[in-house]
C-alpha cells in the first residue's frame, strides 16, 4: 500500500520537500511507516518518538494503517 508523508517547518526544511510518498506491506502500522523513513539520511532530525498525525487524527505508533492515508509528521512548536 501507498502511503503519503506530510512534512512540516524543520522537518520539511531536512527531508527538502513537503511531501513524499511510501509504500508499506499490507497490515502496517505508523511504528512501520517511521522505521521505513528513519532510512532516509534527513531522517537523524527525528526525535526518537515523533508526534504523528494520521488523517488529520493524532496517531499512536500502533495504529494500522491503509492506502492512501495522509501520515504528517508534526515538529515541536516553542512559543512564548
């Protein structure tokens, strides 16, 4: 199954891009989907345990996944 990576603020300034595209085995999970990007080099900005959203919806690293969905990563936000 295809699934699309959205990137935001310094995440998106390390992958270069926005958005891109994953293809997982059937039965995946978020847990799946971020072992899969870790293999990207940009990927070192991660945090060990990002917060993810999978269609809009906070995620959980066990969550299953399907085609088609839309999995952003969201960055810290700082503010004051």
């Amino acid at each position: 199954m295809r699934v699309t990576i959205r990137l935001f603020a310094s995440y998106a300034e390390a992958f270069g891009r926005e958005a891109l595209s994953l293809d997982l085995g059937d039965g995946a999970t978020v847990a799946d989907c971020l072992a899969l990007l870790r293999a990207e080099p940009a990927a070192a900005r991660l945090p060990p345990s990002p917060l993810v959203a999978v269609n809009q919806r906070y995620a959980r690293p066990e969550a299953a996944l399907a085609e088609g969905d839309e999995v952003a990563l969201i960055p810290p936000v700082a503010g004051g």
